[in-house]
C-alpha cells in the first residue's frame, strides 16, 4: 500500500536492472508525480482522519438520541441483542442469508456440551440482478422457493425451525421478529419494501407456496452475526465489522445511551449502519470527483455516501474513472482514448487484490490489462497498481477512522483508561485484499491509542451467527421494547446529546 501521507513513494529496485530500465523509471516517476498530485484528494492525513472520526462521534450521538434520531445519517439501530452468547445456546436452526455476495440457506446446530456450532448443511441460490430491483413478490417468492427446496433436501419437512434471518440492509427492528426494511443498498431496489417488515414479506412468501412451515423468526444484520459468531469463541467480541459488498459495523452501547429503548441497564447491540454517514453532507470535503461521480451513477443517489468510498461494492469503480481520467489526461495508456475505461463496472474489485498481490501483483495487472485489451507499457503497469494502492489504502484508512470512533466511544463509556476489546470481521474486501486488514489495524491503533483492540475473523458470521443470534435470542430477546416516538417526555434533545 501507499506509504502514510507525507512520505515520499519508492519506486521498485527491480527497474535498476538495465539502462533501459533506467529511462524506464525516470519516465514512470515522472508520471508517478503527475499520478501522485491528481489522486492527492484520495489520500487524507492522520490529521483529517481524527477529523473525520470526531466527526463521525457526533453522528453516533445523534443517532442514539430519542428526538434526534429521525434526522441522523447514521441511523444507530437497536438490535434487541442484549448478550453475547454465553455457551448455554443449543438447538437446530434454519438460516438465511441475503446481502452479501451470495443468497445462501442453511442448516446449523448449536451443540451445547461441546460449546460448539455445527454447519450441517448450506445452499447458494443465485437471486438474478433483474430480481434485485424488480417486484418485492418476485423476490420473496424467490426466498420461500429457495427455502423450500433446501427443507426439501435436507428432509426437515414437517419440522418447524426456528430460522435467523441474515438481513443484511439497515431495518428498523421493532422486536427481534419484526424488522422494517428503512432503504435497501448495495444492488438491491425493489420498490415497495421500504417501510414494510420484512418478517411478515416472508411468512407471507412461504404461506403461498404451503409446503412447509417456519418456527420463530430473529432477523439479523450480518455485523451482528459476525459478533455473535465471534463472541461464541472469544466473549470479549463486542464490535462486529462487515468490509464486503457493503460496509457496517455494530456494537455493545450502554442501554442508558440508547435513549430509544426502554431501561438503563446493561447493554445492547447497536447496529450502526456506519454505511450512511455523509448522507447529511457532512463529507463533502473529502468526496473527490470520482466518489461523487459513483454516487451519481448508482442505483441510489446521495444516499450511502461512506459506503461508497469503502466497500467492495464501488471500490473497482473509483479505478476505473482514476484510470479513466489519467488516459484522458496522457498519463497512462499513452493517451487512448478507450472505450474499455468508460464501461462502468469493467474494473472488477477484486482486480485491485490481484494487483496488489507483493508477489503475483505486477504479472497480475500486465494480464487484466491485456484481458481488458488496453494497449500498456510497463510504466503504466505500475501506475494502475499505485492508483489501486490509493483507493484501497483510503478505505482501509476511512474504516480505521470509523472503527476508532468505535472503540474510542465504548473506552469512554466504561470510564476506562483502556479498553480491551475483541472485533469480529467478515466481508471480501478485508478477507481477500493482501494487505488491507494490516493498514487498517496499523491505522486503528494511531488513532485509538488507549485500545487495544483483536482482530478475529468470522467463521461464517451470517450463516452460523444468525443461528447464533437466534438460540440467544430464545433465551432474552423480548426484554425491552422500543419506545414510541410518540412517548414523549420532557428531556430535550440537547440533553441526549450531551449524554451520550
Ligand atoms: C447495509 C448494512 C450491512 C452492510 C454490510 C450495507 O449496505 O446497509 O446493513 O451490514 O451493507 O453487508
């Protein structure tokens, strides 16, 4: 990755070799200062990074208080989770899993003698793109077919399961069993499921089909899956964080801040939707030209502005009109003007994980580019791979930012001089790009100095954690409810904000 702000960049020793490597590496640092000015808004300071967190703190307070919460960007939704598992879980579940890269059903078993969760059995069903933005009907049939021919398989026709439902877009959950979808995200637009819940879409879907039958439904955001997942191997997992498709994190918040629940004690798990933060403008100075062009061009404008400096999602596409505006400026490919760089979605995400491979990255890029049948030289070469480096190294960083507002908050919280704390991870972006988790963890710790914060990476947070979610939530979830908006009391909205 890019060497932190202020440094200068090294070229590679192995352009040394011969005299005409010599020229070759004069040229491409050349270009590697023109480069390095144009994508200079991509790369931000510790400086602004702390900006940016104590920025993102404010929106965190704003989104737990009871009368400022309608107008948040980051929406800080209740999850009704109150615990993490405490090793008592058992039974046989169904899971569901919609969000992610793949639409999958499951079968899990959570075998309490050897504290151990089980993965019987999993299918992936392809939801086609048409469907991701066609009718809700459609979709939810799709779901309950899907479901049915997995119940099918695995011959638990006429058993009813209990079923966690992987869910992962921001919802309004008014209990663990009743979720209101707020927007969709990522590729999905079906129009007519905002403001609905989701739970009843479902039982709807599989009550038309009348095949089967489900039992209890804990719907779950794949953040808090891939906490509860963690948290049944290592009980200090109070943060999970999802750096996918999309991106979003959860946490344990002290009940007496979640001023939208009833009750003062404990604590309860607040799925952040850290997605959203900018939605308010509050990022427009770090928005480059290419952020605001992926936001212009997505299926949902203005909305999940971070997330679209962040996630798997978008990460190709900021590439791709970097690398589009340095061949409209000479600066790569000598010039040409190509129809490749204007197809949106060409550059594939995962292209910038092979590129920046230390190994394979550069055979890697000299094959993509020549599949994408661009006409390179090998200073190009490099280049594409330092414009990589920018915009993966900015989302590493941006997360460290946000995942540092995190820990930062629950320190202060519990009134600690330091926390100890454990983050359960998933998502392809943090799992597959060679060097992203070491940028972030490495920025995480420059920024939240008196944390010291684990890393653990999920072990299938969605499927195993829903289950997970599920057997807990049998156990406590129905404790508290949510207060109505219209429970107004004297306290104002001032005094959430300072409280919190
Ligand atoms: C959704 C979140 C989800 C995240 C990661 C975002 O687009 O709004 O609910 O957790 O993606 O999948």
């Amino acid at each position: 990755m890019l060497p932190p702000a202020g440094q200068s960049l090294n070229c590679s020793r192995d352009f040394f070799h011969t005299t005409e490597s010599f020229f070759c590496l004069t040229f491409f640092c050349l270009r590697c200062c023109f480069v390095h000015a144009r994508s200079c808004p991509l790369r931000l300071s510790l400086d602004k990074l702390r900006d940016v967190s104590s920025r993102l703190h404010k929106g965190l307070v704003q989104g737990l208080g009871k009368h400022s919460h309608h107008r948040a960007a980051v929406k800080m939704l209740p999850t009704f989770v109150r615990a993490t598992p405490d090793g008592t879980e058992k039974g046989d579940f169904l899971a569901l899993d919609l969000g992610g890269t793949n639409f999958r059903v499951l079968h899990v078993r959570v075998l309490q003698a050897e504290q151990k969760v089980v993965k019987m059995d999993s299918q992936i069903c392809v939801v086609p793109k048409d469907m991701m933005t066609g009718a809700t009907q459609q979709l939810f049939d799709h779901i309950a077919s899907c479901l049915g021919d997995f119940i099918a398989s695995q011959e638990l026709k006429g058993q009813t399961l209990p079923l966690g439902f992987t869910f992962s877009f921001p919802c309004e959950q008014k209990e663990i069993d009743k979720s209101i979808l707020i927007r969709w995200t990522k590729g999905f637009n079906c129009p007519g499921v905002e403001g609905r819940d989701v739970v009843t879409l479902l039982r709807d879907a599989v009550r038309r089909r009348g095949d089967y039958d489900i039992g209890s439904v804990a719907m779950v955001n794949d953040t808090v899956g891939t906490m509860m997942s963690c948290g049944y191997k290592d009980q200090s997992c109070e943060i999970g964080m999802i750096i996918g498709t999309g991106t979003n994190a959860c946490y344990m918040e002290e009940m007496k801040n979640v001023k939208r629940v009833e009750g003062e004690d404990g604590r309860m798990c607040i799925n952040t939707e850290w997605g959203g933060f900018g939605d308010d403008g509050s990022l427009r100075d770090i928005q480059t030209e290419f952020d605001q062009m992926v936001d212009k061009t997505s299926i949902n404008p203005g909305v999940h502005i971070f997330e679209k400096m962040i996630s798997g999602m978008y990460l190709g596409e900021i590439v791709r009109l970097l690398l589009l505006r340095l061949s409209e400026e000479k600066l790569l490919f000598k010039g040409q003007k190509s129809e490749v760089l204007q197809t949106p979605e060409i550059f594939q995400t995962k292209f910038i994980s092979e590129i920046e491979e230390e190994d394979t990255g550069l055979d890697n890029a000299r094959r993509i580019l020549t599949q994408l049948d661009l006409q390179w030289d090998e200073a190009d070469v490099r280049v594409v791979r330092l414009v990589c480096d920018t915009v993966s190294s900015r989302s590493a960083r941006l997360c460290a930012a946000a995942l540092a507002t995190i820990a930062n908050k629950m320190r202060l919280n519990r009134g600690l001089d330091r926390l100890q704390t454990t983050v359960g991870v998933d998502g392809t972006v943090y799992r597959k790009h060679p060097n992203f988790s070491e940028e972030l963890q490495l920025t995480v710790r420059l920024l939240a100095p008196e944390c010291s914060i684990t890393f653990l990476v999920s072990e299938d947070g969605s499927g195993k954690g829903a289950a997970m979610v599920t057997a807990v939530a049998q156990r406590l979830a129905l404790q508290s409810r949510l207060l109505d908006d219209s429970e107004e009391d004297e306290e104002e909205e001032e005094e959430d904000e300072e409280t919190s």
